[in-house]
C-alpha cells in the first residue's frame, strides 16, 4: 500500500535529515555560524563511503571512515578559514558568505576529481538486501543501519552535551559567550570540538544517503534546502527541535506529497517547495519553531536557556 511505502520512506529519510540537522544546529548553536558548506560536508561523506566500498563492502566501515573524513575536513576549514577570520573580526554576515565560497571551493574541487576519476555519479559497492517486508513494501538493509545509527548518535550527543565537562561547557558557551569566558572556558577548544561533532555527523548522513541513492559532488547541496527547513522548524538551537524538525521533513516530503501528488496532481519536481514553504511559515508564524511544544529538558541547547544551570 502506498501510504505504508511513504512512511518507511519517511522515516527512512527522516532519520538521515535529523543527522544532517544535527550537525548544522551544532554549529549554529555553539559556533554560531549558519554554515553554508555544511552540504559539502554530507557530499565528502557520500565520496567516502563510496570509496571505503572499494576496500570492503562493509556499511560500518563506511559509516566509520566517514565519520573521521568529514570530521578532519570540518576541523581543517575551522582552523584555515573561519578562525582566522573571526580573530580579525570578522561579521556573521561576512562568515557566511565565506562559507557559501568554501562550500563552492570544496565543491569544484570534487568535481575537478570526480570528473576524470569518473565518479560524478556512482553508488557504494555495497548491495542493498531486502530484510523483510511490510505488506508489499521491501525494508532494506540500509534502513536497519540509518535509523538506529541516528538514535544511537542522539543518545550518545546528549549523554556529551548533559553528562561530560566538555558537553557542559559547550552548552554554556551556546547560552552565554560572555558569561563563559568570564568563567575561564576555552573557547578556541570547544569551537574544534564542536567542528569536529558536526563534521562527523554530516559524514555519516552523507555516507548513508550515498549507500540509499548515490553520490554525486551535488549531494549534499540538493540536501540542504531540506536540512535548513529541520533546523528552522527546530528552532535554530534546539536539538531536540532538529530532532523533530528532520522527521517532519521527511514526512512531508514523502507522505505529504505522495497525497499531494494522487489527490491534486502535483508533480514530484515540486518536492523542494516543501522545504522551502516550511521555512517561510515557520519564520513568519512562530520563529521559535517547535522549541515551545517539545520538553525542555532533554538535548536541549538554546541561546536563551540559563547558563547557570550548564555550569552546575
């Protein structure tokens, strides 16, 4: 049945927007930088997996070998480019647009590869099996390794962000910069740290999306219309927002316009309208997103939230 094809579909995709919007809360949230070359990122993890897959067709080595990939080239950007420019004063707005022209460079830069190499569009050497079947609708392989890989990444952030020093202090930086380096925390610390968890986490999303459909130099940014629309509707600096706001994407590209598409005839080019019309509601209706509807007290960093409890 076609509804129980779109929900496996949703959720599937779902959990992989949740991993990507997890690591672009973190940035936004702790470095406070809306980072555009995060879709680079997802792409770098797609390219790994791919490439892993030469070695051993294994998903747990793909996951992992992207995971430290995307983690180094997030820790190296941090370190090359958005560093040095924040410690000459560097406006958001002027990051931004210097993370628009790294995406752009990172991504020629695949391309210039991936052309000659002939890989601009190619699949993981890694076979999809059918596991089983709900009603006439096949669950893949992939969809055992995305799902979990999500929930277990969720746990393991909030156990950093709530039961670890380090997790602690990210946390009190996101609430209160100044606050923070009043208290003394290394602030150029938990800025590699956190490169290096959104990093990885993108990686691992990308390497999943590649193992799914495929990898190309523009995977990551045909996702990342989707990825912003999680985080707006998670509220920016929520991760729990992002959490929900990466399921309710994947809802409503998948379920939503499977509705759309057999009850008004609306074509599936139109899917990233989704996306995009989520952002704008949620800008323009409740720029807080989810934030007031979720519990408060799990995974939750927020720009408002008393720093005094991060530091207890």
């Amino acid at each position: 049945m076609w509804v129980i094809d779109s929900l496996v579909r949703s959720v599937l995709i779902g959990s992989l927007y949740t991993l990507m919007a997890l690591g672009l809360t973190m940035t936004i949230a702790v470095v406070r930088l809306p980072n555009f070359a995060h879709a680079e990122l997802i792409t770098v993890g797609a390219y790994v997996a791919v490439l892993s897959s030469y070695l051993h067709g294994d998903v747990p080595l793909a996951i992992a070998l992207s995971f430290v990939a995307t983690a180094i080239v997030a820790f190296v950007c941090h370190r090359a480019v958005y560093r040095p420019m924040r410690r000459k004063g560097a406006t958001m707005y002027t990051m931004v647009l210097a993370s628009f022209a790294l995406g752009l460079t990172i991504r020629y830069i695949l391309l210039v590869w991936a052309g000659p190499a002939e890989m601009l569009q190619i699949k993981p050497k890694i076979p999809l099996t059918v596991l089983f079947t709900i009603g006439e609708t096949p669950v893949l392989s992939v969809f055992v390794w995305s799902l979990p890989t999500a929930i277990v990444l969720v746990l393991v952030l909030h156990f950093l962000l709530h039961r670890t020093k380090t997790g602690k202090m990210m946390r009190a930086v996101a609430d209160n910069l100044t606050l923070s380096l009043v208290t003394g925390i290394d602030l150029e610390r938990i800025h590699d740290f956190s490169w290096i968890i959104a990093g990885g986490m993108a990686g691992i999303a990308g390497s999943l999306w590649a193992i799914l459909y495929y990898a190309t130099p523009y995977v990551g940014w045909t996702a990342l219309l989707s990825v912003f629309a999680a985080v707006v509707l998670g509220g920016l600096t929520s991760f729990t927002g992002a959490i929900a706001g990466g399921f309710v994407v994947g809802l409503s590209e998948n379920l939503l316009m499977e509705i759309l598409n057999r009850f008004i005839g609306l074509e599936f080019t139109y899917k990233p309208l989704i996306s995009f019309a989520i952002i704008v509601i949620v800008l323009m209706v409740r720029p807080v997103g989810l934030i007031g509807l979720l519990p408060t007290r799990v995974i939750r960093t927020t720009v408002k939230h008393d720093s005094r409890d991060d530091m207890t």
